[in-house]
C-alpha cells in the first residue's frame, strides 16, 4: 500500500511540475555531455588528452602578475561593496583608453558597460534588441548563439560555413536573409575555429548592413551587429584583426562589441568584461543588467582599472603569452598535416588565432579493431576519446551538421611536452581502422 502511495505521489508531482516552454525547450550542452564522460575517465586513472576547454591552465598560463598584485591590494583594501550598476567610472575610464590606444576606437565611458565577463552582456544584447519571432542571424559552427536565438524566442536564420572561407560567414552568404532581420551576431577571432575575417569581407559585410540600414523605413528597427571580439589580441603571423567601426565609421550607430580581459590576459575566471556601442542601446543594456545584477566584482573592477594603464606589463605579458600559444597551435597542426601526407583522413586549419585548432577526422563508415563500424560522427568522437585518448570539440556542439567531421582543439590546458605523445596516439589510433 505504501509503495502505491509513494507512486501515486511521484506521478502527481510529475504532473505538477510542468515548467515554462523556455526551460523545457533548452537544448543540452554537447560540451558538458563530453565532459562528464572525460571527467570519469580520468577518475578512473586513465590518461586522457583533453583539448576540450576553452579555459586555460593556470599554471601553464598564468594571469598576468601585475594584475594579479592589484586584485590583492583591492581586497586589502576592502573593495568588498557593490559595484556601480554601469561599471566603475574609473575602470570604464581605463577601457576608454584602453580601447583607443589598442584599438584606435574612440568610445566615452557612457558608451561602456562593465559586467562579468561576455556572458551577461551578450544576454543583455539579444534582449535589449530582438523580441518574439525576430530574424536573428548567426553563422554556425559558433558560440552559443543558437541558445541566446532561443532564450529571445527568435527565429534562428543560420549560415553553414566552409572550410573554404576558414568557417568564417561571408556577406554572399548572409545578403539573401537581412531583409527585416533584427540582428547579425558576429564573432572575430571566432570561436570555436580559431579563424579570423578578412578586411575585404568585413568591409563587404558592413556595407551590406549600411545598405539595408538606409533602405528601411523611419520607425523601423533597424539591423544591429553584435562583434564579440573576445580573443581580437590574440592574432599570429600576419593575421590582422579588423573590426566593423574601423572600417567603416558609419557603423557606430549599429555595432555592439563584445570584448573582456578573459581570454587575452588568460583571466577566464576573474569575470570583468565590457561592452560599447551606442550610448541609448548600452543605457537599455544597462537596465537590463541591473535586475540581472551580473556584475564584475567591486575589488576585481578596481584591479583592472588600474591594471590596464601599464602598457609596459600589458606588452611583456602578451610577447610572451602569444608566443607560448602559437608554439603549441602550430606544432599541433604540422603534426596534423604530417599525418594528413601519410594518407590519414585527417586535416588542420593553419593557426589564425586565439587558442583554438580547427583539424578534421574524417572516419566515418570506418571499422574499428573490434569490428564495430563508426557509423556517425558521434561514433568516430568516442572512438578518438576511447582509443586515442583524445578529446575534442566536434563542431556540431557548435550547431554544425550532426555528419561535419571538424573539431575544436583548445590549447590552454596543453603542455608543450605532451604534444608528441598525443599525436602519436592518434596515429596509432587511426592506422587500427580498416
């Protein structure tokens, strides 16, 4: 009798708990699910190379000293308070100057908003421009934009992307889709590939947005771009980094950036990062987060508003940040490439920027040494993580086709020292197929 009771209350409680259509409908992170099955493997003791996060090791990559210095004296000088609500004038002053000496973009402090990190602000952009059913464009594979389509119940107007214009969005591409659309959400250097925009593009892009920006009519929302350049400092070779206003200055009246220390001073988990754009789109970004209250803390805002102002230690620290990057990116994809002019069904990107590798394992329909065939591409990830010991990202966590057989490797939790292994095991890994 208890036990049908104890039924009968799970099932009414089950009945009960309908939650909202948004909570419901959240997809599943593909990220996460990978995760959890690399985490129990190396409970286990097994020995994974995990190239997985978008995160660095902080004792490979440290933050820079001189900032981690002033993050300690603000605590010692109790800067335990909230913040104010836009960002500290004084750390929205020093991003001013930040932006216009890195940069050369001339934006004031009321055209900045301070809060923790990308996250919150890429939020507050997608609410404070899109409503219900809303054309939101965006390129896959790409960050999260999918989910942030979603949480603004947009329609979601997606650009696959091709190894032939480095998984970069062109303006051919995106030109059959602006008519009444609400927002182009770009991102350079991109994540997850690793790739960056041309100026030629850029420029082509921009143009594009001018042009459906001046035929729309007086009253009529207007297309606003969304330039998440996280990673813009972190650029090799004689890859350049372009943004939309320094192109065309006509572009201010449209363009939100989204930008942070998280990624270019190795800072992921301080949690202050900023956006600017035109002062009435940052006031209502503002009051957005002011219910949200996703603010960088108080002592870390006013670490880094005195950190950026040393040019000399910002300079130092990136010489060699970039180069210890680079080294692990490049001796990745000549490894790849080398196994690539040995027959292998593999592929690499050569390096661009940020910590990303875009490489391809093309092993679909293969046959592992059990005899099981790799029927999906879901198969062949398993196998790289079960026999190669490798983890990567594939691009459909990124919102690419379920069959692309393109991968996120991150190096910021790599060891220089593990690189031979790791692709050593790879090869061994593939020549076992048939």
């Amino acid at each position: 009798m208890v036990c049908l009771l104890n039924a009968t209350f799970a099932t009414s409680r089950n009945q009960i708990m309908k939650l909202s259509h948004l909570s419901e409908t959240l997809i599943g992170s593909e990220i996460v699910k990978l995760g959890g099955e690399i985490r129990e493997k190396i409970r286990k003791g097994e020995k994974i190379y995990n190239f997985t996060i978008g995160d660095f090791d902080p004792n490979i990559f440290p933050i820079p000293a001189e900032l981690e210095e002033e993050i300690i004296n603000a605590y010692r000088s109790h800067f335990t308070n909230y913040p104010s609500s836009e960002g500290n004038p004084d750390l929205r002053e020093a991003v001013a100057a930040f932006l216009k000496e890195r940069n050369g973009l001339a934006y004031t402090p009321d055209e900045i908003q301070i809060a923790s990190g990308g996250r919150p602000l890429i939020y507050s952009v997608f609410r404070a421009i899109c409503d219900e059913g809303d054309k939101v464009i965006y390129a896959v594979p790409s960050w999260n934009n999918n989910h942030y389509t979603h949480f603004v119940d947009g329609e979601h107007v997606v650009i696959q992307t091709t190894m032939e214009n480095d998984f970069m969005p062109t303006a051919a591409d995106i030109k059959p889709h602006v008519k009444g659309a609400t927002l182009l959400a770009l991102c350079s250097p991109q994540n997850p590939t690793g790739t960056t925009f041309s100026k030629e593009e850029l420029e082509a892009i921009c143009d594009m947005v001018l042009e459906e920006n001046d035929a729309r009519q007086p009253g009529e929302k207007k297309l606003y771009v969304m330039y998440d350049q996280m990673y813009g400092h972190l650029t090799y070779g004689e890859i350049r980094h372009y943004d939309p206003v320094s192109l065309r200055p006509q572009m201010r009246d449209y363009t939100v950036f989204i930008d942070a220390i998280s990624k270019v001073f190795a800072s992921t988990g301080v949690r202050v990062g900023w956006g600017f754009g035109p002062a009435p789109l940052i006031a209502k970004i503002k009051a957005i987060l002011t219910h949200l209250g996703a603010w960088a803390p108080m002592a870390e805002q006013k670490a880094v508003a005195r950190f950026l102002g040393q040019k000399e230690a910002i300079d130092k620290y990136l010489v060699h940040f970039k180069a210890e990057v680079e080294e692990r990116l490049r001796a990745i994809h000549d490894g790849i490439i080398a196994l690539k002019n040995e027959g292998l069904q593999v592929n690499s990107v050569a390096p661009q920027a940020a910590i990303y590798l875009t490489i391809q394992i093309d092993l679909a329909g293969k046959t592992d040494p059990s005899g099981k065939k790799l029927e999906n591409q879901a198969d062949v990830t398993a196998y790289l993580l079960n026999e190669a010991r490798l983890a990567l990202v594939p691009f459909y966590a990124f919102g690419a086709p379920a069959n692309s057989s393109w991968y996120r490797l991150s190096v910021g939790t790599c060891k220089k020292e593990e690189i031979p292994g790791m692709l050593e095991q790879l090869k061994n890994a593939l020549h076992r197929l048939t």
